[in-house]
C-alpha cells in the first residue's frame, strides 16, 4: 500500500517558538493532503485540506495564520504551528489522497507536539 | 451539525465476536468508512460500505444502513492484537474530506 510519512515524529519546544511539521507521500503523487488533531482519547478533528499549488482550506475554527500550511509539490505538504503555547499540545496526524481506480486516504504515523 | 457516534469502550473475550456501532447525522453523505488506530500509531483503513449491505475482508466485516443513517463494523474471532481504537468515518462531500466518529476503544481480554 501507499506510504505516508511524517518529521518529526515528536517534538517538544518552549511557547512562542514556532514548529514546522513534515507530511509525504513516499511512493505516490498526492494532489490533496489533509492535517488532522487529535487530543488524548479523542477523535481526530480535520484542521485543513492541503492542495498542491493553491491555499489550503481550512475548517471553522482553524486559525489559518496559527496553523500555516504549504503545499509547495505533490509529494509535500507542511504545517507550522506559529507562536505555539501549551494548549497546542496535541498529535498531528496528515493523511495524503491517491487517485486513481479507488481514492482512498492514507496517514502517516503522526507528529506529538509538547509545548511548555 | 455533523455527528458520528459510537459506543466509547467495548470489552470482549479473545476468540469472541464483537461489533462496533456507528450511527450518524450529516448534512451530506457519501459512504462510510471504519479505520483502526493503537495507542500512538496512525488510524489504518479497515473498509468502506458506499451502499447498503455487508462488506467482508477477512475477519472484519462493515454494514451500512443508510435509511437508518446506522453501521457498524464486525470483528471475528479476536485476537489480543485487536485492542485498538475504532473510528467510523463519513465523506461528507466530494472532496474527500473524512469527518471522524468519537470513537470506540475496545479491550480484547484473555
């Protein structure tokens, strides 16, 4: 199957520093990548829909100039968290969309922000 | 607003049959999909039910019920690897957006 992964898998940084987060697709082209969040025991929430050479889409409640995205190549899509504070905390999941005879997600293993 | 419920922990016996349900509420539809997920690792696809009826890949199986805006998935005869979390997931439109379930956390035991 199709291999999505993720740098770093965790971090930790001190608040108000910012972090970029690595998403791609190993072995095909993804026009279309999404970031989720997830929080300890929770569901993953979608944050933003990542397209290839166009802005991001960003779902109600995302601070588009927190949570900045780019997805600058087919295989490539990544997520600064800007100015992180602690309630940022949380693990990033991105998933990339193959196309083709079946669309079907895949995601990657994740990133665990701390922030303190 | 857009739901997807489920039972939030399951516990069952290793070898047992046990079923996972999801029902849900949204403004639109295309297909429900199910997903495994351990403890810090990354959701896995399970399957998909597009229409009505039983879907069956191994020991999993999925339902859908759109009349009754209902699935559920199906595990056979488990195993001490399945305890996991299970996440129903609906395409709302066509984008390929996935709106996730709350989740349900099951515990196969010995």
């Amino acid at each position: 199957g199709a291999v999505v992964s993720q740098h770093p898998s965790w971090v930790i940084c001190k608040s108000g520093t910012s972090v970029k987060i690595e998403c791609r697709s190993l072995d095909f082209q993804a026009t279309t990548m999404f970031w989720y969040r997830q929080f300890p025991k929770q569901s993953l929430m979608l944050m933003a829909t990542s397209n290839e050479g166009s802005k991001a889409t960003y779902e109600q409640g995302v601070e588009k100039d927190k949570f900045l995205i780019n997805h600058a190549s087919l295989t490539l899509s990544t997520l600064t968290v800007t100015s992180a504070h602690p309630e940022d905390s949380s693990f990033y999941i991105c998933s990339a969309l193959t196309s083709g005879t079946v669309d079907e997600q895949f995601f990657g293993p994740g990133t665990r922000l701390t922030v303190l | 607003g857009q739901s997807l419920e489920q039972p939030s922990e399951v516990t069952a016996v290793e070898g047992a049959i046990v079923q996972i349900n999801c029902t849900y509420q949204t403004s639109g539809f295309y297909g429900l999909s199910w997903y495994q997920q351990h403890d810090g690792g990354a959701p896995t696809f399970l399957s998909y039910n597009g229409l009505d009826g039983l879907e069956e890949t191994g020991r999993f199986s999925s339902f859908l019920s759109r009349s009754d805006s209902y699935g559920y998935l199906l595990l056979q005869e488990l195993q001490m690897k399945d305890s996991a979390s299970y996440f129903c997931a609906s395409r709302m439109d066509s984008s390929y957006k996935l709106i996730f379930g709350s989740g349900t956390r099951l515990l196969v035991r010995p």
